[in-house]
C-alpha cells in the first residue's frame, strides 16, 4: 500500500489548532505524525501535535493524498511503498 509523506512545518499553537481540526475533520484514516525516527503519534491528537513540536522533523504521514487539504503546512512531499 502505498503512503504519502509529507513534511510538516508547524510554528505556532494557532497553526497547531487549525491542522488538527484539518485532520479532525477530513476523511483521513489513521493520519500519523513521526519525527522520522523513533516517535509516532496520532494527527488528530491536539496534545499530541503540541508535544511535536520539540521535534526537529515532523512528517505526516497517511495513506490518501492530503497535499491539496494541508497545502499551508506542507514543506515536502513523497510517496512510498
């Protein structure tokens, strides 16, 4: 199955706010944020994205094309198998 990739730039709670109620709101099955390493956390989680933010990568990472939803956020973009 194919994933799309995307990395993520979140700079401020208002940013954080309206990604989640994105994510929240759209038809996205099992969205996930990762830092690219050893951390993963569900994208509809607020506190979850806030704690994200200590992060030095953040990905989105989900199996339907998000890029035209979550533009704003969208720093780069991949796909995977």
């Amino acid at each position: 199955m194919k994933k799309h990739v995307y990395k993520i730039e979140l700079n401020t709670l208002t940013d954080v706010k309206n990604f989640v109620n994105l994510i929240a709101t759209s038809n996205l099955s099992s969205p996930e944020l990762t830092d690219g390493d050893k951390y993963t956390i569900n994208a509809s989680s607020i506190m979850g994205v806030i704690y994200s933010l200590e992060w030095n990568n953040l990905f989105l990472v989900t199996t339907e094309d998000a890029y035209s939803l979550l533009k704003d956020y969208i720093v780069e973009a991949t796909t995977r198998d």
